[in-house]
C-alpha cells in the first residue's frame, strides 16, 4: 500500500521560512506528477505548486517567487522551501502525487502550517 508521508509544517512569524517534505512508501515505481496543496479553514483546497518528473513546474500566482518546489524521482519525494510567508499562507498543506493509468492520485494526511502576524 503507498503512503505519502508528510513532515516540516510548524508556527512561524511573518517574513520566515519553512521547508516541507514529503515522501512515497510503498511499492509504486516512478511518479509522473507530485506537489502540494493547501486548504485554509472554510476555502476550498488550491493547487500551490506541482512538479513533474522532467523537471517542469506550475506555482500558484500567490505563491510565486517565494516558494520552491523540488523533486527526487529515486526517492519518490519532493519538497516545498517557502520563503517570506504571510498570515495568508495559513493553511493545512498537503502533498499529492500522480501516477499515469492510476486513480485516484495520492494524498498526504496533511500538514499545518501556520504563520502569525
């Protein structure tokens, strides 16, 4: 059974930095897609950044050029450095990944991360 397991979220001030990670358990070969989601107290979940396993990526428009995502394709990890944050990045993140003929895609438990003012 894979698992995706999440660890790095935390309390932090305005303007710091976190680093999330997550990695597969389990036996599922290469991903095709991995990123992180987030989802704030009464607002849907959002896409915050994807990788693929070329290398590509998509931010969030909110998010870009303060955050970083990053894969290992060998780990079947990837990771989320996030730089100058705001109260408004407060949310439950959670990582996600996708194998092509697979669904549905995979889910993390979710990690909190919350940023004071």
């Amino acid at each position: 059974q894979v698992q995706l397991v999440e660890s790095g979220g935390g309390l932090v001030q305005a303007g710091g930095s976190l680093r999330l990670s997550c990695a597969a358990s389990g036996s599922i070969g290469s991903f095709n897609v991995m990123g992180w989601y987030r989802q704030a107290p009464g607002k849907r979940r959002e896409l915050v950044a994807v990788i693929m396993t070329d290398g590509r990526t998509n931010y969030a428009d909110s998010v870009k050029g303060r955050f970083t995502i990053s894969g290992d394709n060998a780990k079947n990890a990837v990771y989320l450095q996030m730089n100058s944050l705001k109260p408004e990045d407060t949310a439950v993140y959670y990582c996600n990944a996708v194998k092509i003929g697979v669904w549905p895609p995979y889910w993390g438990q979710g990690t909190q991360v919350t940023v004071s003012s």
